[in-house]
C-alpha cells in the first residue's frame, strides 16, 4: 500500500452542441415512457371492465330460465310475473293452484345485464386495440376485430403463434405459458410475419376461470412507429457517442500537443533564461549587492514560473501517462491531490505495466480525475483508496472515499454532468462504470474495462 498526495485538475470542456443533442434524446426518452404507462393504464381499466362485464352476464345467464310467461295489471301498471300452474285430484274432483311471482326486480336487473353487455360490446369492437381470449393450449377463443389480414371467423379456432414470425414463436409460447401457469402479466414484442418492418406488442393480462374452462386475454398493438422510433433514437445515440469519442480523441491530441510545446520551448526559453541571468550574476561584482540581490531574485521567480510551466503542462496531458504507463500516472496524480488538498490517498494494484491502448488509459485516467475532483469538490472526506487489478483481460478498478456520500436522487440527477461525463468516457471503450453511496457512508466508484475492445 503506498501513500498518495492529491491536486485538482481544471475543469473539462464540455460541447453545447452535444449536450442539447442528449438532452432532446432524453426527452423523446420520456416521452417514449410517459405513452407506454398511459397504454398500461388503458390495458389496466379494459381489464377492469371486462371482469364486471364477465359477472354480469354470468348473472343475466342464470336469471335467464325465470323470464316471465305472462304479465299482470294491477291499478294499470303492468307487472311481469312468472305463472306456475299445478293440478291434482282430491275427493273425485279436481283442484287447480297457480302460484304468482312477482319479477319486477328480476326484469330491472336483466335490463341493467342488457346495457352492461351492450356496453362491453360497444367498448370492446372500438377498442383501438385488437382483443383476444385465449385458451391455455394458445387456441384463439375470442377476438373483437379482423387482424393480419384474417376475418373472426378465420381467426377463432388457430393459435395465435401460427400468425406470428417463425423466430418469435418460442417467446410467445412462453409467455402463454407464464400467463396461465403463473398467473403473470407479460410482455412480448414481435414480427407477425416475415417482414422484418411490421411489429406487434402483445400484452397478455390475468387469466379468468369459470366453471368450465380457463382463459385469458391478450391486447395486440401494432407499434411499428414505435420500433422505428426507438431505432432512430439508439441510432442518434450512438452517432453522439462516436462524435464525443472521436471530439475526445482530438481534445487529447490537442492537450498532448499543447503540453509538448509548452514544456519543450516555453521551458526551454526560461531555462535560457535563468542561465543568462546566471551568467549576468556572476559577471556582477560582488560590491553591487543590489545588482546581485535583484538578479537573485528575478532567478527565483524564473524558477517558480519553470515549475507553473511543468504544472500546465502536466494538467494538459501528463508525459508519465505515456512515458510510465496508467498505473504510474494515477499514483502520480493522486500524490498531487494529496499535496494540494490534504486529502490521505492510497493506491494499490496487483500489476504494475499494463499493455493498454492510449484511447483506453486516457480515458481511465480523466474518469480518476474527475472522480478525486469530486471528492475535493463535495465529498469532505479525509481518506480515499484506489484499488487496480487486472484479471483475464479486465481492468477493475474501485475508487472509495469515507465522505458524506450522495444520494439516489443526486446520482440520477441529469445535472450531474460529471457522473454522465464519467459513465459514457467508460461506455465509449466498452466498459461498464458503477457507483454506489449512502449518505454518511461514502461512495465507491466502480470501473471494469476490457484491455482489448475494438
């Protein structure tokens, strides 16, 4: 375990551009979200309706066998009754009893029954949807309207995975199965043919039993626009991705540039410089001690600005990151965080030279600093551990501090600049970037990277 000192790197430049580019994507995101939840809804409240619809014809089915045979008038209004005649003999003669049964209640229920079912009817055939009742063995019992070119009729009485691509058939016997066997809603989203451009979402709800027979429902929504949107949107997403690689790659460039020219001749004319000045000093006789205490001290300021110089260049693009590899370059900059903050850092790794593409090892190498940045910033935390190990081809590394932590709300939050910063400079080299926090308990950073990604 070795002992690090700490520094702050400058800030980042960032490219409006990008920025209002992602933030249209993450808002068509949303928009994406917010119609998927009004579907579930819809899907939620036709569910709904349909079960009450199911028991009140239930009701009207069993009320059916007491319809009335006749009618009454009393004081002129006219009440439905059921008339059940009996004859028997008694003493050589007969007797005839009629029993009266008033179903006045009886016909204002079937009468409510009536409206239901022909409101179920009239919501289910204008439902946007298309509805379907299935058996458990994927037999089509019911459906509201004519799809994929099919009549009801032709539809009843076939499975429903007979309509459906070849490729996807195995994913919508699953989810029939998880319907009636577990009694889950599921999700699929498939081809219906063998156009690769049609696609469908099927929602299948709760299943009903009655008496007789198991089944359940699916909704069918053709959400073709929807594919293509979202096609759209991780196309967009990943050509900001390329652009922000390849806007880094140039940054990098420019910074190593940069670095090189401020070190190699705004170093090498001060130190030309400083030896001038030496000289002047030496050729000054020693009686003129202001001549030499002033050449003295404008040697000490030439000294001070060689070393801002070296520090300019370091924060462009540090040489120990090319000259000594990755794990050189982090022990390097934390010990400069260290100095400058006075913020305790140590730094372990089980492998000392690393085989690492420059894109990769710069691209480390900016999320450590922008994560030992933070911790400066916000954090105020006395102690902070880097950890690197490499293991079959993956660099981990887990940066942890005993600061106040972030919350689950921070960590999401789109404002966050530097968390996203730090997550896509990790997605772009196709790697996975965690980080984890309770408030009070500290954050931990987590990075794995593949060595060789293309």
């Amino acid at each position: 375990m070795k002992e690090i000192r700490d520094r702050s790197p400058r800030p980042k430049p960032r490219r409006d551009d990008a920025a209002e580019a992602l933030r249209r994507v993450d808002e068509l995101m949303r928009q994406i979200d917010i119609y998927r939840e009004q579907l579930s809804q819809q899907d939620q409240r036709l569910n709904e309706t349909r079960a009450q619809l199911r028991e009140s014809f239930s009701r009207y089915n069993e009320l059916h066998d007491l319809s009335p045979v006749g009618f009454l008038t009393l004081n002129r209004r006219i009440v439905p009754v059921q008339i059940s005649l009996r004859t028997s003999s008694s003493n050589g003669g007969l007797i005839h009893r009629m029993t009266l049964i008033d179903l006045t209640n009886i016909k204002k229920v079937e009468n409510q029954l009536q409206d239901a079912l022909e409101n179920w009817t009239a919501l289910v055939q204008n439902a946007p949807d298309v509805i379907m009742t299935l058996k458990p063995n994927g037999k089509i019992a019911f459906v509201n309207r004519p799809v994929w070119g099919c009549s009801v009729p032709a539809l009843v009485g076939t499975s429903l995975t007979d309509y459906v691509s070849v490729k996807h058939r195995p994913q919508v016997a699953e989810c029939i199965n998880r319907t009636f066997a577990q009694q889950e809603r599921t999700t699929c989203e498939v081809n219906c043919t063998d156009d690769d451009e049609a696609w469908f979402s099927f929602i299948f709800g709760p299943t009903q039993k009655t008496k007789t027979t198991t089944t359940g429902t699916v909704m069918i929504r053709e959400i073709s626009e929807h594919k293509r949107a979202e096609e759209m949107l991780r196309s967009t997403g990943a050509q900001l991705r390329e652009f922000a690689a390849r806007e880094e790659a140039v940054r990098e460039e420019e910074r190593a540039r940069l670095a090189r020219e401020i070190h190699d001749e705004l170093g090498q004319s001060l130190t030309v410089l400083k030896l001038d000045l030496s000289w002047l000093r030496s050729k000054t006789p020693r009686e003129q001690k202001a001549e030499r205490q002033k050449l003295n001290l404008m040697m000490s300021h030439v000294d001070e600005t060689i070393d801002r110089v070296r520090r300019i260049a370091s924060a462009l693009r540090p040489s120990i990151l090319d000259d000594l590899g990755l794990a050189a370059a982090i022990e390097w900059q934390l010990s400069e965080y260290q100095e400058r903050a006075g913020i305790r850092c140590h730094f372990e790794s089980n492998t000392e030279k690393l085989d690492v593409k420059p894109e990769i090892s710069a691209a480390i190498f900016r999320v450590v600093q922008e994560a030992m940045t933070n911790v400066v910033r916000h954090a105020k935390a006395s102690n902070v551990h880097v950890g690197m190990t490499l293991n079959g081809g993956i660099l981990t590394m887990a940066i942890r501090d005993n600061g106040k932590g972030i919350t689950a709300q921070q960590m999401s939050d789109l404002r966050s600049l530097g968390i996203a910063g730090m997550k896509e400079r990790i997605t772009r080299i196709g790697g996975q970037f965690n980080i984890k926090s309770r408030p009070g308990k500290g954050t931990r950073v987590e990075i794995e990277v593949p060595l060789h990604y293309d």
